[in-house]
C-alpha cells in the first residue's frame, strides 16, 4: 500500500525509483528480485543506490495462529537482515536506510503519551518490532543511516485498517469496538509520503520516529468522525469479547489496545502535517 503509493510520489519528484519484487514474473525494467525466506538478494544490484526504503511485511491484521505469528515475525526480521548484511557489503552503500517499523513497539499503554524515548511494551508486537529495528543493525556498523518510521493506522481506501472498515461502515453497520476509549494514533497518507522524504533529506534524523498524527482520538470519536464523513450512523458496536472471539490475541494487541503516540521527533525536525485533523483526512482517503 504504502510502496506504491511512494514510487508515484518520488517518481512526480524526478526520483529514479528501483523496486525491489518477491517474484521474477512481477519484475520489469531495473526491478531487483530478492528472495526473504531463501536468504537471496543480489547485492551487486543494490551499488550506487542513494537511498533504500524497506516497507515489506506480512500482514497482521487477522486472527494470528503459531504459524501466523512465525511469518510475521520472519517478514520482518529475516527480510530486515537480510537487506542490511547486503548493504553493508557494498563498495558504494546508500546514504541512508529507511526501515519501516510500527507503533506496535509500545504495546497497550492507556493514556500513557508515547514518544520515541517510551519503553517498549511486553506483548507479541512489541517484542517483533524491537527485533525489526534491530535487524537493521548490520547496515547502522557499516556506517550507513538508519531510520526506522513506527507507522500508526494509515489512512487509505486502498489497503490497511480504513479499507477493512469502509465496507461496513457505508452500510450504516459501523460502530466503536469495546468500550471505545482506546487511543487511535493514525495519519494521513500524503503526510507519510512527506515524511518518508524527509527521513531521505535529513541527515540528522536517524533510529526510531513516530509516524502518527499530532492529534490522535479515541476509537468512538474515530467512529463517529467516520461515519460523519459518510454520513451513515454509528450505532452497531462490538463489544470487546466479541472481536476476540473473532480475533483472539490480536484484537487486544491492535483493535482495542490504546496507544496514544506523539511525533515528538517530527515535528522537532520542522515536519509541517499538511493533514493534522481527522475528519479532513478521512474526507480525502476516501473520496
């Protein structure tokens, strides 16, 4: 989702963009074809690159059996180490490495603000997320610069948690999931955009920062500002024993965990959100 997304964005700003694709059937003009599990990747391929962004991942957002949970830790991991050992061997190395990570690192935390200096928390995320950032660590000792963005929910109608909820929600059956009161950190996809390429230009931005929102809301406000967007009611909640019966230890690790994060470092840096409000962002996700 967001990878697309960004080659069009780099690509209107005269970027050359070189993709790096799972499958040699998907590959087309300068693609590099790299293989996580099987441990490939062409390191000759990756000279004179200026830059390298690493978005893949196994998808979370379903019911995580033992079998689930491997593939989405060894996505991350395996894939994150895989490409920093091969950096780090280049004779001309990137001047940067963009890593990306989540805001799952912090785990359930209430009210708790979160920012990059927050402990991690002690769950299943929180756990393969330290170890994601940590994959990168090969590409940090050749002296390459590693930036790790921790995603919050990204807004697009195009992939992630607000397509899931789109369908049901402009049926009038959308509504809070369990009490409600748990913080949302989301952000714009244009604000990611940006913000990716302003981990490219600046050099002082390195390790772990927050990619979310200034301004995160609580799940029922985030209901109820959906459903005013498409203008449809809000009225059938899940209660929380529902979505875990559906979900099982993933709907306390995402759906009904409050993470209240704050981009300290950001907005520290002069990153200017062009969408800091909700409702505005969701009027233009899903227009």
């Amino acid at each position: 989702m967001v990878g697309s997304a960004l080659t069009t964005f780099l690509t209107g700003k005269g970027i050359t963009v070189v993709r790096i694709v799972r499958e040699s059937s998907r590959a087309t003009n300068n693609d590099i074809v790299w293989n996580p599990s099987a441990g490939t990747l062409d390191a000759s391929a990756l000279e004179g690159l200026d830059s390298v962004i690493h978005l893949a991942g196994e998808p979370i957002a379903e019911r995580w059996s033992e079998t689930k949970k491997a593939a989405i830790r060894q996505s991350r991991v395996d894939g994150t180490s895989l490409l920093a050992k091969r950096l780090a061997e280049l004779a001309s190395p990137p001047r940067v490495l963009v890593s990306a990570s989540a805001m799952g690192i912090y785990g359930d935390r209430g009210d708790e603000i979160l920012t990059e200096e927050s402990a991690p928390g002690r769950d299943f995320l929180a756990s393969v997320v330290r170890e994601w950032e940590s994959a990168a660590d090969s590409a940090r000792t050749a002296g390459i610069r590693v930036a790790h963005p921790r995603f919050g929910i990204i807004l697009s109608a195009s992939g992630g948690a607000l397509a899931k909820m789109l369908p049901p929600f402009k049926l009038g059956a959308g509504g809070k999931l369990g009490p409600g009161s748990q913080w949302w950190s989301w952000i714009a996809m244009q604000d990611v955009l940006s913000g990716i390429a302003l981990l490219l230009e600046n050099e002082e931005l390195d390790g772990p920062i927050n990619f979310v929102s200034p301004n995160p809301v609580r799940n029922a406000e985030f209901t109820d500002t959906l459903g005013h967007v498409l203008s449809r009611p809000t009225v059938a909640s899940v209660p929380a024993f529902a979505l875990r019966l559906l979900f099982g230890e993933m709907a306390d690790a995402t759906l009904l965990a409050s993470q209240r994060v704050a981009p300290k470092r950001l907005e520290a840096a002069g990153f200017r959100f062009e969408y800091p409000v909700l409702e505005k962002a969701l009027r233009v996700a899903v227009e």
